[in-house]
C-alpha cells in the first residue's frame, strides 16, 4: 500500500473512531442509580402467577366490539345497541347499549329507548379506540359525535352525566352518585384525546373545566359530600358515603384541559383539588380515582415541579383500608389455587369481590405514571403481570364450569362478555364453597332481571385498555407494558416507552420489537443506552425481578440534560435525571 493510501485509511479510521467516542461521551452520566420504590400491598403478590395463562386482550377487545356494535345482531337479548332517537341536549340521534345481557331497565321499547348509560357507551369507545378502531367512521356511524348527547345542558348541569337526561335515570348520578358524574367526564375526556379533532368537542370540553373549576373554588378543602349539584354549585349528603377521592377525577380533567388550552386557571384548579386530596387524614378511595391521583401527581411533580406524595395516594389505592367504602383496594391472595392478585375492588365483601371493569381501568392512569417517575417501574409491572393474569377469570370461557354462575347460558357471551366480578366466597345457593366464583349483582338491581344481567356489557367495553397496553413477548410471563397509549393530553411529547417485567429468579433475554425505523433504547432505570442503531426484534437482557423503562428514541438523535431532565432531540426521556458532575 503506498504512503498516501495509508495515510487516507488511517484518517478514515481515526475520524470513525472519535465520531463514535464523542457520540459516547455526549451522553450525559447520572449521578446516581435510580432506586426502585415498593407497594406494599404488590410485595404480597407473587412474582409470577399460577396458574399462568395470559388472555389475547387485544383480540377479546376486537371482538367484543364487533359483536356489541352491531345492530343487526339475532338472538335472545339481541341486539346489544339501538338508536336513541329522543335527541337530548343536540339536535341528533343518539346510541345506547344494554349494561348487562338482558336489562330489562333498557332497551329500544323502554321509556323511549333514553335509558342508557354513559359509562358503557364512553368506556366501549376507548377501548375500541385503543386496539385501532375508528368509533368516528365504522358502518357509516360516528359513535363519538353520538355521545354528545351525554352533556347535560338542558338541566343546566353542563357536565358530562351518566344518562341523558333526569327521565332516563336508573342509578348512578343526579343528585346521588358523586363518582359517576365525575368519572363520566373523565371517560369523555378520554375520548377526546383519540379524537381530537372531532367538531364540537372543544366547546364542549372548556364547558366541562369551567364547571369543574367552579366547582373546585366552591369546594376548596371540602369534597366531603356524596354528590355535587353543578347547577347551584352545592354539594350535598344521602346515604351514600363521602367520596373525597372524586378530587383526583377533577385534578385529571382540569389539568388535562390546562395542557389543551394553555390556560393557567385550569392548572391552579388540578393543583387546588389534587391538594385537597392529599390533605386527607384517611384513606377515602371509593371506586376508581385514587389512581388517578398517583398519575396526575406525578405528572405535577414531573412537569411543574410540584412535591405531592404519589406513594400515599398508591397506598391508598392499593392497601384495602378505605374508611368510606370499607375494604376497597387492591385483591391479594390465592382463592381455591387460583392467584387472584391484581384485581380491583372490595377486599372484604363475600371474603373479596373484584369487579372487571374497576381492574381494566386501574392500568388506565398506573402505566403512564410510571412514564413520569420510573421508580415505580417495577411494583406497577408485577401488579400488571398479576392483573392481567386475573383478569381471564371473569370470562366465562376461561374459568372452569364448576365455578361459576350460568355455565349452562355462557355461550351468548361469546367470550368476550364478562361476568361483572370475581368473589372468593359465592352466597349463590348450590355454590357454596366455590373460590373463586365469577357472577354479578345484575339480578339483584331491579324486579324482573334475567340471570344473564350477570355478564356485564359496560364492563365488558372497558377491556380494551388491557388490550391496547399490554403486550406478550417470547418470554412466557414477561410481558411489554405501554406506559404512553393511556398517557393523555401530554404536555411534553413522548417516545414509545415500555416497561418490561422480569418475574423469574434469574435473567431472561428477551425479544423486544422496536419497529422497522432505526433507533437507540434507553433505559430510564439504569440510565443508559442499552443498545444502539437497532431495528426489528431486539434482544434485551434483564435481571432477575427487574423491571427496565425502556424508551426507543431515533437512532443518534443528540441527547443532553437539562434542568433535572433528559432529552433526546426536544422531547424529555427522563424526568428524574440528574448529571454527574
């Protein structure tokens, strides 16, 4: 080789090697290991469940749509969806759908077919919108225009409620129920983050903050009550306990609308009620926002630099100490050698009564908290792998004849109905003993009820949050959690991020799909680069009962920190990062 060839190569190799030093050293070092934190209550649950058999959630939350959505659908209880043609609150038809198989308090031949729930309707359109269906354009109807009619701005409430008028109402909300008035709005919400562009739903959603921020104010310290009238902006008591925790219902839908709207008013009315409760003395969670205060605190602290306890109101969530619906929490045990850990609801009621819909809604606002503080990483992947686990047992299909309560009916199912809940000890006659026992309370609600109201439609509907946020890997057991799917009205734009779970005694090596685009995989638990320039299955290792936040950023996209954050290209990767100096 002559001199001048040499010399060339010898730069060539030289420029490579200090190009990829420098893109080494431009990484910035952390000055401390991030040190996982525990929920007591998911120390409790095993590492991996057993039996183990992972339902396709995915595939469950597919097809449940397409047979519920589906008017022309045969058979007793059949179809499950019908036309509201009253046109309540807007000058447009409107859908319902039964609650549960069989309702007799519903239908299109009840009351002028008004009785239907928003929850169902709401709740069924996230969770299609999650598994990739279009609820604005399917069979030529546009669902999510549909559900407008929920806002009830003929009573002068001007919230999202429950039903679509007080003439419909057949429990929950109006002047009873303070969690469904409140939890209905944060399901429209929710719709609205996959729809952003759908008409009227700006108007109608600053309508909601504004009344949710009226009502804040009139609050202050005090959600003592067990309902809120928002049409005097007075709260009031019945015989339904005080739901102190609909405060985190309100810090999510106002600091949602802060983020859309950029207006700071909505900020100091999150932070005014997610204060409130914080400032509780007791455990207050009623049914589904405690967790929702875990995430939106930990958005605040993330994003505004705010100090709320995220583990108190995780403790909250999960402990089963509640004092105003005594027992509700997080199920822990193993119920006839069926783990049952995960599921969500009463940890007291018939020795524990976990309910379908509370469990597939906890993933909802648990997942992306961990997006803002990873030091959860690993408590919320072992709770996910315990509840998804679970969760199989309230299909029918997926449980043994012998413990459950219509075997001989489950085929209208189709399996991808659920019975409303999972109990540990059944007060069924001809079912005493059997643990665990699926059923529902559906024949109890009104006279006439068929047994069949135990399979619960709206329930049902909310299982695409599970489908759209929990991934299986060539790991049996270790599974890829989407901390961003539910992660909604994002003020700093993100990359995919998952956690991944190792649940085993030793390291597994596990295939992660990062798609066919170049990128490089941070993990935000360690703090590192893992891998870079990678495509397709990528191969991961991962200790034993440890659980990485990986986050795929573009394959040599400029990473720095800055402000306690760390940032590829503009968008943040870590929110707890601090550099070493």
């Amino acid at each position: 080789m002559n001199r001048s060839k040499y010399i060339f190569f010898l730069f060539i190799f030289l420029l490579g090697f200090l190009s990829c030093k420098t893109a080494t050293e431009s990484i910035p070092q952390s000055a401390e290991s991030i040190t996982q934190l525990a929920i007591p209550r998911v120390d409790e649950m095993p590492n991996m469940p057993a039996p183990y058999m992972m339902k396709d959630w995915k595939k469950t939350a597919l097809e449940f749509d397409k047979y519920v959505y589906n008017f022309d659908e045969k058979g007793p209880f059949m179809p499950m969806i019908w036309m509201d043609t009253m046109k309540r609150n807007f000058p447009q038809n409107t859908y319902g759908l039964y609650t549960a198989l069989g309702d007799v308090r519903e239908g299109p031949n009840v009351n002028d077919g008004e009785n239907h729930e928003a929850i169902g309707a709401l709740g069924s359109i996230i969770g299609a919108s999650l598994v990739g269906i279009d609820k604005s354009n399917q069979d030529g109807h546009n669902y999510v225009a549909m559900v407008k009619n929920f806002l009830n701005k003929d009573n002068g409430w001007n919230i999202i409620m429950n039903f679509t008028s007080k003439k419909a109402h057949i429990g929950g909300g109006y002047g009873n129920d303070y969690w469904y008035d409140i939890f209905n709005n944060v399901l429209f919400y929710g719709v609205a983050n996959y729809y952003p562009k759908e008409p009227g739903y700006d108007e109608i959603m600053r309508t909601i903050a504004d009344q949710f921020l009226a009502s804040a104010t009139a609050l202050g310290s005090n959600y003592s009550y067990s309902f809120f009238d928002f049409k005097t902006m007075k709260g009031g008591t019945n015989h339904i306990p005080t739901q102190e925790d609909v405060a985190a219902g309100y810090a999510f839908v106002l600091y949602s609308a802060y983020v859309k709207y950029n207006d700071v008013k909505y900020l100091k009315g999150a932070e005014m009620a997610l204060q409130a409760l914080q400032g509780q003395k007791e455990n207050r969670n009623y049914e589904l926002f405690m967790p929702f205060g875990a995430y939106i605190g930990a958005r605040l602290n993330a994003e505004q630099g705010t100090d709320y306890d995220v583990m108190k109101f995780l403790n909250w969530t999960f402990e089963g100490k509640s004092v105003n619906r005594d027992g509700w929490g997080v199920i822990v045990g193993n119920w006839g050698n069926y783990d049952v850990s995960g599921i969500y609801g009463s940890t007291k009621d018939k020795g524990g009564y976990g309910f379908a819909m509370n469990t597939f809604d906890l993933a909802w606002p648990l997942l992306p908290m961990v997006r803002y503080d990873q030091r959860y990483s690993r408590t919320i992947g072992k709770w996910a792998l315990n509840a998804a686990n679970a969760a199989r047992l309230f299909y029918p299909y997926d449980i043994p004849d012998s413990l459950q309560a219509l075997p001989d009916r489950k085929g209208i199912t189709k399996n991808v109905i659920a019975y409303e809940g999972l109990v540990k000890e059944p007060n069924l006659p001809g079912h005493i003993g059997k643990s665990p026992f699926a059923q529902g309370d559906g024949p109890l609600w009104a006279p006439g009820m068929p047994q069949e109201t135990m399979f619960s439609i709206y329930g049902s509907g909310h299982a695409g949050i599970f489908g759209g946020t929990i991934h299986t890997t060539d790991v049996e057991g270790v599974l890829m959690l989407d901390c961003i799917a539910t992660d909604m009205f994002q003020k700093n734009a993100s990359y995919p991020t998952y956690i991944v779970y190792n649940p085993y005694k030793e390291k597994k090596s596990v295939s992660v799909p990062v798609g066919s685009s170049k990128v490089d995989i941070y993990d935000a638990v360690s703090q590192k680069i893992i891998n870079r320039n990678v495509s397709g299955d990528v191969k991961i290792d991962i200790a034993a009962d440890e659980a990485p936040l990986l986050v795929f950023i573009p394959a040599g996209a400029k990473v720095i920190a800055k402000e306690g954050k760390l940032y590829a290209g503009d968008k943040i990767i870590d929110f707890r990062f601090k550099e070493k100096k």
